[in-house]
C-alpha cells in the first residue's frame, strides 16, 4: 500500500533546511554531506514503509512539530544577540532521522584552490663572443660599380622611331643593296644600331661587305656628332677613301691674277685681253681637291708637277709651251687644302687671235692628274684692252 506525505509536513521540513539558522542563510557546504552507509546486518529489517505502517504520517506530524518548535527558539535566541545554539530534536524511536546534526550546527568552509608558486624565470646563458678584427677592403670606385641602365622617354621614342624607318625601307621596293645602306644609316642617330646579319646574307659577298663598311663610317661619325665633338675631317677621309677608293686629283679653281698672298686670297687680272706685240706677266692660281699626302717620318709629303700649254682655238695647235715644274711641300700636320701659284710671261710674238691657256697638273703620289682652260684674247687695237686698274680705282 502506497503512504503520501502531506503538503503541510513536506512545507515545514524544507522550512526547517533553510530557516534554521535565526534567518541567515547558512553557506553553502563545499562538499555534499554523504552518509556512511551502515555494515549490512545478517537480518534485513524492513522499513516502515514497506512493511505498511499506518502510523507514519503520525509520527511525521509529531516530528515536524518538534521541528517547528526548535525553529522559534533559535529565532528567539538570534534576537537576543545570542548565537544560537543548535537543538537537537528528538527522534521517535524507530524512526529515521531527517536532519543531520552536523548539517544544521554549521557548514564546512569550501576549500582553498591550491595555489602553487611561481616558478622565477631562469636568466639566459649569455655565452662570451671572441672579438673579430675587421678585414679592410678597398673602397670600390664609382666606375667599377655596376651602373643601371637609365631609360629615358626621347630614348624609347628614338627607338620607336628607327624601328618604324627599318621597318618602312623593308617593305619598300628597292634594290637589296639600297635597303642596306638605308637601314645602315640609322647609325647617324643612335651609333649604338646593329645591322641585321640575316638581311646582310641575302646580299652578294662585295656589297656585304661595302655595307658593312659605310655603317662603320656612320657610326663613327654619329658618334662624334651625338657627343658634340668636332668631325674628323681626316678620319671621314681615310674612312671613304677606304670604302670608296681614293679620288682622282681635281682642279676646283683657276684664275689669272696680278698677286696672291696665300690661299683663298689673291688680286684676280682685270682682264684676259692683252695686246699684241708686248710682253704680259701674269700669275696663275689653282686650288686642289683629291691630292694625295704621303707621311715620311715626322712630316707629311706632297708631290705635284704643272705645266701650261697655250693652244690657238681656231686649230688647236700649241702655239707656247712652259715646262713641267715640280712642286714638292712638307708639312708636319697633313694638309687639307692645297693651292699652286706659278708667275710666268705670255710671249710678245703672239699674233692677233683667240687662244686657249692649258693648266695641267699631276699628282705625282697618287698617280692620277686634271686640267682646266683658260681663254684668253690677243689684239692689235690697245682701245680693246681694258686698261689696268690702279689700286684704289674701280674698273669702268
């Protein structure tokens, strides 16, 4: 048969857990209050309960009145200033206690967490450094170091440019050899350019090679001119001379003067009309392109020789002759321009007529000679000559 416990008594036993301490709470215990289980008897007595005793909820009553009463007298002991002392209450025989006596006189305080101590921190090993004696190199120059190509936007534009050139004479329709020398100019703006070796095979050995030739020329002198040095007129000569061969001998002026007084300047005659019968003296002046100089030691050398020869026009016989003469100048600085003055005399036996004067010259080093021809008019009527001109008078 089941027992049920009556609200009133289960109300007044957790009254009697929580209030029993004069209304201050009591800590909370740190560890649960366990009961020791009691050794196991050799007989087995059963509990009220089971067995179906009726009287239970009598007793029940009974002990929480009791309990009720141990309650008020604590209350009243707390409000004397009194620390209550803890009642015991009395248990029926043969029944189970439902308060621990341990439990409601105080609670154990919890227990401390075990605090271990700190370890002090162990100082690094410093291990002692032998000191090196430092090595002393040399200073590297500013030459030596390696320098970083700068480049700048004309630079890439430049190089836009020659490339859009090489690409247009490609596509052009001129000979090979003309493409080669086209592109082998580009040298003149950037003397860095290379020539494309696959093009230069498609040409024949001679003309390779004479490419080759002019862009070296090229580079030289783009070289000279991007980094605003003076030509080489004497190096752009032996380059050509080289590439080219070497220039005939060429007579670029003849004149018939009264005096020279050095290159370039000279008093040109009047006239070339003279009259017959007399005796004209006259110097003849040339200037020389193409001759060839020699180095001989510590000089240089030239060697000429020149002749005049008067023809008559009408039948071009030589009516005058002036020998061949020599000319031989050293100079320790080989020379650029080079002129010939040579004074001579126009016979008096010349007749009335129209002559033609023959300045022939040769280059005797070089192998190679030119000439020129001069008019000149011979006349009976001294009204046909032009009269000289006094220095200082002008010509009418």
């Amino acid at each position: 048969m089941r027992h049920v416990v009556s609200p009133l008594t289960l109300t007044l036993f957790i009254a009697a857990t929580v209030g029993c301490a004069g209304g201050t709470p009591s800590p909370a215990p740190a560890e649960p209050v366990r009961s020791t289980p009691a050794a196991p008897s050799k007989e087995v007595t059963p509990s009220r309960l089971a067995s179906g005793d009726k009287g239970i909820d009598a007793d029940a009553e009974a002990y929480a009145q009791r309990l009720t009463q141990a309650i008020e007298a604590s209350k009243a002991a707390g409000a004397g200033g009194k620390e209550p002392t803890p009642v015991k209450p009395q248990a029926a025989p043969g029944t189970v206690e439902w308060v621990d006596e341990q439990y409601l006189k105080s609670a154990e305080a919890p227990k401390a967490a075990k605090v271990e101590p700190v370890k002090p921190v162990e100082k690094p090993v410093v291990e002692p450094v032998t000191p090196v004696a430092p090595t002393l190199t040399k200073p590297v120059s500013e030459s030596a170091k390696p320098q970083a190509a700068v480049v700048t936007t004309a630079d890439a534009g430049r190089e836009a440019l020659l490339k859009l050139i090489q690409e247009r004479v490609k596509d052009s329709h001129d000979p090979a050899a003309s493409k080669a020398l086209s592109i082998a100019g580009l040298a003149l703006v950037d003397p860095t350019f290379k020539l494309d070796e696959k093009e230069l095979a498609q040409l024949p050995p001679t003309q390779r090679e004479l490419v080759k030739q002019f862009h070296a020329l090229f580079a030289s002198l783009g070289q000279q001119v991007t980094g605003g040095e003076a030509i080489d007129r004497s190096m752009l000569a032996d380059r050509l001379n080289a590439i080219i061969g070497e220039q005939p001998l060429a007579i670029r002026v003849a004149k018939l003067c009264d005096r020279v007084r050095g290159f370039g300047v000279y008093e040109e005659m009047a006239s070339d009309t003279f009259l017959a019968g007399r005796e004209h003296p006259l110097v003849i002046y040339v200037e020389l392109d193409h001759f060839k100089s020699v180095k001989s030691g510590a000089t240089h050398q030239v060697k000429l020789s020149q002749e005049l020869i008067l023809f008559n026009e009408s039948d071009g016989l030589a009516v005058w002759r002036q020998p061949e003469e020599q000319i031989v100048d050293e100079s320790r600085n080989q020379r650029r321009d080079f002129y010939v003055v040579q004074p001579t005399r126009l016979p008096a036996r010349l007749g009335v007529g129209k002559y033609v004067l023959k300045v022939r010259v040769r280059d005797l080093q070089g192998g190679t000679r030119d000439e020129v021809s001069v008019p000149i008019n011979v006349v009976a009527d001294p009204a046909l000559v032009k009269p000289e001109v006094k220095r200082g008078e002008k010509a009418g």
